[in-house]
C-alpha cells in the first residue's frame, strides 16, 4: 500500500509536469518559487555507544583476528541460487561440494573456536568428576598431608599471586560481561522512544505530501502570473526590443537633424552677430578716420606757414610734414563686404522649424510600445484564455485523484502498526528482562566463583603463620584453603554451562556481526540482494518487480537505499516515471505549442512611422546653399587682426612736440605743441575706446567668434546635410522594407520568454519531484534504526561483548583452578606431616610412629614442633 501511495503522490506531482524539450535558451528572467514546505525528521539514525565503544572496538578486532576474511559475496550468492533438496545425492554433486567446502573455509575460525569451546564443555566436568573422584582416593591432593621443602613460601606466593591475576581477569571479564548486559537492557528499554519517532517521521512523511504536491501545483499560478504580466506589458517588452533594434539606425539620424537643425539656428547667430559688430567698429572707425583728418589738415596748414620756409626750421617741417601720412586708421571695416544676403537666406530657411520636423519623428519613432500594444489587443486576450485554461486542468486533475483516500488508508495502516508494535514493546521488555535475569545469573556464577577465591586469598594470606606447622595452622588460614577448594568446585560445576552459553552467542553473533553488520555498513550487503535473479529465479531485478511489476528496470536495493539517506524523492528513487507517462495526464507542451503559434501570429505594423518628411529634407537642402561658403572670410580675418591706428599716436605727439622744441620759439612752436596735443586727446578719446572699451572689444571678439564659426562650418555644411539627408533615408528605409523581419526575430525572442517561464517551472517541479517532495528519508531510517541501531548496535555489539567477557571468564576458570588447587594445600590445616629428627636432613628418612613414617598428632595429644617445608606434591 505505501508503495501505492507513492505511485499516487508522485503521479499527481507528475501531472504538472511536461516532458518539454529544451529547445529555447534560458529566459533572461528568473521566477522565485520559493521552497517546497517540509517539516524536520526527528529521528537521528545515528548510535554513539558511548565508553562501552571500547569494548565494542575490542570484541570487532577479536572478530577479525577470528575471520579475517572479506564478505563472501560470491559464496553466498552461489548458495542462494543453488538448490539443495532432500536427497543425499544433492549434498554429494561436485559444485555443492565445492561450495561446503568454500563456506567450511569461510567460517574456519568460527568453527575451530566453537571446537575447542565443545571440547571445554566436554573434557572440563570429565575433568572435574575425575578429579573429585581422585581426591576422594585421597589423591590428586585429597591427601591431608603436605610434604616440606625448601621453596615452599616461593610456591605458595607465586601461586597465590597467579591466582589473583587469574581472578583479577576473570573480574574484568565479568565486568565486561555485567556492562554488555546492561547496555543491551537499558538500549532495548529505549527503543521504545526510537520506534516511536520513525513512526512520527512516517506519519509526516504521510502528511506532508499532500501539502508539497499542492504547493507545486500552486506555483503554476507563479508562472501563469509572470506570464500575463509580461503579456500585459507587451507594448514595453516586444515595442521596446523592437524599438531597439531599429534605434541604431534611427537614434543617431534623427539626432543628426537634430544637430543640423541646431547649426542653422547657430548658423543664424553668428551672421546677426557680424552684421551688428561690423556696424559698431564701422562707426567708431569712421569718427577717428574724421577727427585725425581734420588734425592732419591742420598739421599741413601749420607747416604751410612762411616760419618753415626759415633755414633752421626747414628741415624739421620737412619731416613733420612727410609722417602727415600716418596719422590715418589702419583697421578699415567700412570696405568689408555685408553678410546680410545670407542672413536673408538663413532666416528664410528658419521660417520652416525643422527641430519640431525632427521631434515629430522621434515622436512616431517612440510610440512603437504603444503601437505593439494596440495592434496585439486580441492575440493576447486569447492567450489568456488559454493560460487559464492549464490552470483550470491542473486543477480539476488534482481533485479527480483519491489521494485523500489513499492517505487515509496508509495512516490508518501505519496506526494500526504502531498500535502493534507498543501493545508487543511490554513483551518484548519481559523476555528482556527474562534474557536479563539469566545473563544476570550466569553472571553471578562467576561472581560466586571469584568471591569463593578472594575470600580464600584474603583468608588465607591473613591467617597463614609461616611459624606454624601444617597440622597446626590456624582457623582462618584453614577457611581459607576450604574456601579455594569451594570455588574450585563451583568452576567445576558452572564452567560447562558458561562455555555453553559463550559458544552460542558466539557462533551467531559473530557471524551475524561479520555476516549481516559489516557488509550493512558498506552496504555490500545491498550488492548481493541486487544480484539477478537472486531472490527469485524468474526476475532479474527483485525489487523493481516487486514496485514496478517489472523485472527489467534496474531498480536497485543499494540505490533506493542510497537515495533515501541523501532524502531524495520517492518518485526519483523507485524510478515511479517507468509507471505512469507523464504527459497523458496533462501534456503542457501541447499548450506551449499553442501559446507559441498565438505569439507568431502577432503582426505589427510600422508604415506609418515617419521619420522627417520632405519639407524638412528641403529644408536643409536650403540651409546648404544659403551662400554662406562664399564671405569672404580672410578679409573680415585681416581686418580684425589690425590696430586702430597705423602708427601709435601717443608716440606721434610726443616725437611732434619734441621737434616743435627744435624750432626757435614763437607761433609754430606753439602751433605745432597745440596739434600734439589734439593729438593725445584724439588718443585718448577714440583709440583708447575704440581699443578698450566693452562696446568696441565685445564687437571684435564677438566678430572674430562669428566670423571662424562660420568659416569652420561653411565647408561642411553640405557634406553634413547630405550625410544627415542619408542617414535618415536609410533609416527610413529599414523601418519600411525590414520591420516584418525585425518583428518577427523579436517576436520569436519575446515568445521564447513566455515560454521559458513555464519551462523553470518545469524544471523546478521535476527538481522538487527529485529532491524535496515526498522525500523518503524517514524510509532509510527506518532501516538504518532496525539494522545498524537495534540489531547491530543494541543488540549484536552487547551480545558479543557479553561472550567475549563471559568467554574470557570461562578460559581463565582453568589456570584460577589449578593455582587454587594448589595453594589451598598451603592454606589447610593437615591431618599429618613430616618428622625428622635431624632438622638438618631433608630427606625423609627415621620417620617415627606409623606405617608411613608419619607423625600424627592426634595420637600422641602432644604438640610436637618441627621443621616443615610447606611443599605439596600432586
């Protein structure tokens, strides 16, 4: 049924899903879809022993020096596949006994350790009845007579120190035995909360589903959302990628007319600007070309008078009256010629406003959006019909499903079973508490063995008297040597059921450890349950006939166990797509096809975009033959270089009336100092002005600006018109003749966005499909709990360390019981010893009073001291 469910689940995640092909390039845009809802397993397939892990690490190096040999993956394979029957015949084919022999030398170790544990139980009582039976005959030490020698204290400290050893081991190992017991309880009581937190972890896993599977169901209206509110905005999106594509072309004419219509108007400027500076300079040059006329007829009138003709001032008249010349202006504007011509012209050509031509054209350029926009109104309205259309399937698919039910069912299942397992957990506690009880009691055995020697060591090295013969050693050391000998035979009694019980747990826990533990941890075990045709002979591939009803799909235990514990979907780990086809329930790529031929039927129509029309084409190609090429620039150039005057007219006047000073004294000296004078003040009225003044320097600069602004554009002015005239042509024609081009390669990229929004959410669907939706972590756990945890760790590491303390226990019992055997002669009180009268002499030799030379005491009442050696012969 869980199978079923997750059939079910992952088919309803399946039906939003498409099996498109990705023939488009990644949108640009990337939708937020957020996280698919999951809640927190609680269980934590992990066991930390603890301290104890010592011993668990010390019983697995035992196991390997035991069977150091790998997994037998092929012998195991091998005897599963093949049959042995009931006849004897089948034991005795040569491939059956090739594989005894291979599992014989498989579990050798295990085997020749169970032997020798059989032996022990077998010979150890024979043993010990023989035993008994010997010192019954007074023999094998049941003679209460100790022989002395000289070593004697040796001995005895030697044996007692072998046999606290000897005891101290077997502490250790009871220990061992006693923690692995506990453990084993304690693990087992705990379980209960382990069990019940995989169950926990199910019931989510079983209630979660249904709320991730309508989450990505919920995320298709993500898609739908983005996908109309592109298709909203078409006008911005496809008018505006088609607006770009033709905005190289068109953005830099319409700018270029732009331009040139901004040089017309500057053009315009500079002309008003030398027609106004040259008036000014004009007049101001035309007052000082009076004034210094008038001073120069002056000048002539005064050297006119008959005072020059005088021998001494002849000369000095005659120079004055040949530098008249240069009192003239050097700098003539009068002559230059008028640009008012071309200023009519230019304003003619403004009277047209080609900037508003220009922006009409921008204008219509930049209403593409808009254009796009109403041009698509009824293609987009059926698209949205038609993406409300999928919603509304997806949605009448999911509540067609029983899923529900299903789940109903399931969780009544798993209630039932986790009802089950609590109502059997108190029975599985009282056989623990029985298995407990006997380990306990097995336990005590050895304890009662290990109280019975240290009770004798304690006893007997308090009380021992080393002055004491052995006849008359004191009580302690007597209970002592009797308490020995009890623990001696309790090993006799309890050692074969100890042994028994170590050889059991140890043939099955070891080889489950090396067996099922191991090969589970590195998952080799997986490997031998996927071998074909294992499991069962007419199907190649167990589990996936199992999930799927198909033999031939390569479904795998190791993977599906693998892919739970990494918490991937169930859908991706038991390959549920080989169940169900996808698109039969809801095939969006039939959707897409739709969506796709709606978009290219979209047909905008940009005829009507006008980027500048004749009259402003006509325009310009006035503004290029307004005659601007042909002022005469250098003239106005030449002019404008030149000083006011052609010779500085301060100097003049001071060089006349320095001369004036040559002359003898009287009127023409006066006259002539009287002209130097206007001079200067000609100087200082209207050259200073006409050279410093802001009228008159703003007017030559100004002239100067205009008059190089125009010289620089009017050689260009009709390559750029035609230049601007052919570029706008030339974007005109791309609007015209390759737009149906354009809009269709736009079209194409702005369908493919569409269509790439409902593609990621493909993807993401079949990615939360893979890795998040009914993600069957809890399915790994479990196993790990019941594998790795409970049997392995709780179960098979205790049992194991409880052979291997109690195994320990049983195999030193032997050296405890001969060292105890042979002390407790040390210890008891003798009934005789030996006697001699020459204390120097150790050989038995002039034994009195008995058959045997012995002295008894009880005979004579008397204490006779003696030297004796505390020697014992066995």
């Amino acid at each position: 049924m869980a199978v079923e469910l997750c059939l079910l689940l992952l088919l309803l995640c399946g039906s939003t899903v498409s099996e498109v092909q990705p023939l488009h390039k990644p949108p640009p845009g990337t939708l937020d879809f957020g996280f698919v809802p999951a809640k927190t397993y609680d269980t934590n397939a992990y066991h930390e022993p603890g301290p104890i892990g010592i011993l668990f690490r010390l019983v697995h190096t035992f196991l390997y020096l035991v069977q150091p040999n790998s997994f037998p993956q092929d012998l195991i394979k091998k005897l599963t596949q093949q049959k042995f029957g009931n006849v004897q015949s089948d034991y005795q084919k040569p491939e059956n006994v090739v594989l005894t022999l291979q599992a014989i030398y498989y579990e050798i170790g295990f085997i020749v350790s169970a032997a020798l544990g059989l032996l022990f139980v077998l010979l150890l009582p024979l043993v010990g009845l023989c035993f008994c039976m010997c010192r019954c005959c007074d023999n094998c030490g049941g003679e209460m007579h100790q022989r002395q020698k000289k070593n004697a204290d040796c001995r005895r400290g030697c044996f007692a120190m072998f046999l606290f050893v000897a005891s101290l081991i077997i502490s250790i190992g009871v220990l061992c035995a006693y923690a692995a017991n506990q453990h084993l309880t304690s693990q087992v009581r705990g379980a209960k909360n382990l069990v019940h937190s995989n169950f926990k972890d199910l019931r989510i896993f079983l209630n979660d589903t249904p709320g991730q599977i309508d989450y990505l169901v919920s995320q298709y209206n993500t898609t739908k959302n983005k996908a109309l509110s592109d298709l909203n905005n078409v006008g911005p999106l496809l008018g505006s990628r088609v607006q770009e594509r033709f905005a190289k072309e068109v953005r830099p004419a319409l700018d270029a007319a732009l331009t040139m219509a901004g040089a017309i108007r500057e053009t315009k400027e500079a002309l008003e600007n030398v027609s106004v500076s040259v008036e000014v300079l004009q007049e101001g040059t035309e007052r000082l070309h009076s004034n210094l006329t008038d001073v120069k007829i002056h000048l002539s009138n005064t050297l006119s008078d008959s005072a020059c003709s005088a021998a001494q001032a002849a000369s000095t008249c005659n120079v004055i009256r040949n530098s008249l010349n240069q009192l003239n202006i050097n700098a003539n504007f009068s002559g230059l010629p008028g640009v008012s011509a071309q200023l009519a012209k230019v304003n003619d050509v403004l009277k047209i406003d080609l900037s508003s031509l220009v922006q009409k054209g921008y204008a219509a350029f930049n209403d593409t959006p808009d254009l796009v926009l109403n041009q698509t109104r009824n293609i987009l309205s059926d698209i949205k019909n038609l993406l409300d259309l999928i919603g509304s399937n997806i949605t009448s698919f999911t509540q067609m499903l029983p899923v529900q039910k299903v789940l109903a069912d399931l969780t009544i299942y798993l209630t039932q079973s986790e009802a089950y397992v609590q109502d059997y957990f108190p029975l599985v506690e009282q056989y623990d508490f029985y298995r407990w009880l006997g380990c306990l009691i097995l336990c005590c055995m050895v304890i009662l063995i290990l109280v019975f020697y240290y009770l004798g060591l304690l006893c007997g090295t308090c009380g021992y008297d080393k002055h004491a013969s052995p006849t008359t050693r004191g009580c302690i050391s007597n209970t002592g040597g009797n308490f020995l000998m009890a623990g001696v035979g309790f090993s006799f009694l309890f050692s074969w059921v100890l042994m028994i019980t170590v050889v059991i747990t140890f043939v099955t826990g070891g080889n489950v450890e090396k067996l099922v533990c191991e090969p589970f941890e590195d998952r080799t075990l997986f490997k031998v349950l996927d071998t074909p045709y294992l499991l069962n002979r007419h199907w190649r591939n167990y589990l996936s006939a199992i999930v799927l009803k198909n033999p031939d799909i390569n479904l795998t235990f190791e993977k599906v166990y693998s892919d739970c514990k990494e918490n991937k979907g169930i859908y991706t780990t038991l390959h549920l797509e080989n169940l169900f086809n996808i698109n039969e329930f809801l095939n969006i790529s039939m959707y897409t096809e739709d969506v796709s031929l709606k978009i290219e039927h979209i047909n905008v129509n940009l005829s009507n975009v006008v980027l500048l029309d004749e009259i402003g084409k006509r325009n310009l190609l006035d503004f290029s033959s307004s005659g601007i090429d042909g002022i005469n620039f250098a003239a106005y150039l030449t002019e404008i270089n030149k000083s006011v005057t052609k010779v500085d007219l301060l100097s003049f006047a001071n060089d006349l009336e320095a001369r004036a000073d040559q002359l003898p004294k009287g009127a023409l000296e006066n006259a002539l100092k009287g002209h130097a004078n206007s001079i200067r003040m000609i100087h200082n009225q209207q050259v200073v002005p006409l050279e410093q003044a802001m009228k008159y320097v703003k007017a030559r600069s100004t002239l100067n600006q205009s008059i190089r602004l125009l010289q620089r554009t009017s050689s260009e002015f009709m390559v750029k018109v035609r230049n601007v005239i052919s570029a706008v042509d030339a974007a005109q024609f791309l609007i015209s003749n390759d737009a149906s081009l354009v809009i269709i390669q736009e079209t194409k990229k702005y369908m493919d966005m569409i269509i790439g929004y409902f593609e990621q959410y493909v993807e993401w669907v079949k990615e939360s499909i893979t890795m998040e939706v009914a993600a069957c972590k809890p399915i790994a756990n479990v196993i790990d709990t019941a594998v790795d945890i409970f049997l392995c760790s709780y179960v098979i590491d205790s049992v194991n360390s409880f052979w291997f303390g109690l195994g320990g226990c049983s195999i030193f019992l032997i050296p405890a019981i001969i060292c105890a055997v042979k002390l407790s002669k040390y210890y008891r009180r003798m009934d005789t010893e030996d006697v001699y009268d020459d204390v120097e002499t150790i050989p038995m030799k002039n034994m009195e009073n008995g058959n045997n030379g012995y002295h008894k005491e009880h005979l004579y009442g008397i204490h006779n001291p003696v030297m004796t050696s505390s020697v014992e012969q066995w």
